[in-house]
C-alpha cells in the first residue's frame, strides 16, 4: 500500500564543518541533500521535523523536502546519532530521480495467523527487511507477509512464496527465510544456545 508524502521544512545552511555544533545548541540539525540533479546542497531543519520523519519514514518513503521556495523528493540515506547522548546530529537526504528505479530496504510486516503456532509452535521471523528495486513513488510502505500458510512445525515462508506488489521486484535472494514455526522444544534449545554464546563471549 501506497502512502501519503510526508512534508519536511528545511533552509539552506550557512555554517560548515566545526561550526555547525552551533546550530545543534540552537536545536537544529545539520544534512545535506544530494544527487545528480541537485549536487550536494547543506541545509539544516527542525531537530524535532527531523526525528519524525526519521521514524515515520525510515529510509524507504518518500519525503517532500521544502528547501526556502523548492520541494524536492527525497529518501533518507543515512541519519546519524551521537554514542553517548544518542541524540540526532545529522541526516544524509537523497534527492532522488522520479523517473529511474531505485533500491531500498522495506520493513516486513507478518500477517493472518498460522495453525502451526495455534498448536504451540513458535513463530520465528528471520527476516526484517526486504530489499526492493522501483520507481520511488512505487515503494510500499511494507511487504506484507501471510502466516496462515504456516501449518505444520519447521514449515517456512520465503521471499519466492510472496508475491511483490506491482512494479516492485525483490532483490533479496528468493530461498531467504522470512519466517519459520519451531517447535515449542527445538525453540527453546535455540534459545539456551544463543544465551550460552552470549555468556560466553563475555
């Protein structure tokens, strides 16, 4: 499913290199939009305009970027946080060409309800993300991914049992995993296997 555009308002930006921690003092962040149509253009928006479209779009919806008087489409190619306060410190917005296809990661969103858990499996998703290629105004928020298939224990749903929606084509390998049912015992064992590792390792 197609959603709607979000709006981000940004300004061209003056200050570079050390100079912009000023701007984050003043609860702005810094990015810089780029593409072959626009070449690399500094701008600075709202740190809260920032984080929303950073968790409502991810790096896989389209975004109508409102530079001064121009709306430029773009994708969030990378948003950057401080270590240690874990606070947005810039953001890299690609202005991409409506017209050419482009290759994203989409969230995978598990759907419907699978005999094999009802009868005390446990549903293991592999995979978060489906690497896609489109047009940028064809990019679904999600693939969703019916369970109900899902009927006896060690049963697997992949990327070649889904069908992409249209004009979209998968990239990610088609025997990838996206979710599997294990029963209730192997599932445990798997369980008590990564926390060994995981104490081991410390």
């Amino acid at each position: 499913m197609l959603v709607e555009r979000l709006v981000l308002q940004a300004q061209s930006r003056q200050l570079k290199g050390k100079k912009v921690k000023r701007l984050l003092r003043l609860g702005l962040i810094p990015a810089v939009v780029f593409g072959k149509d626009v070449g690399s253009r500094p701008t600075q928006l709202a740190e809260r305009d920032a984080l929303k479209a950073v968790h409502q779009a991810g790096t896989s919806r389209l975004i109508n970027l409102q530079v001064d008087s121009e709306t430029i489409p773009v994708l969030i190619r990378g948003a950057y946080f401080e270590p240690t306060t874990h606070r947005l410190h810039h953001i890299d917005l690609w202005a991409v060409p409506l017209r050419e296809e482009v290759t994203v990661s989409v969230p995978v969103v598990l759907t419907g309800e699978s005999p094999a858990v009802r009868a005390g499996g446990v549903l293991i998703q592999q995979l978060e993300a489906i690497e896609i290629r489109s047009l940028p105004e064809q990019i679904p928020d999600a693939i969703h991914v019916d369970i109900s298939r899902l009927e006896r224990f060690y049963d697997a749903v992949r990327v070649e049992d889904i069908e992409p929606p249209p004009g979209v084509r998968f990239v990610t390998e088609p025997d990838t995993v996206i979710a599997v049912v294990e029963p209730p015992q192997a599932a445990e064992e798997a369980e008590a296997e990564e926390q060994a590792e995981a104490g081991s390792a410390e």
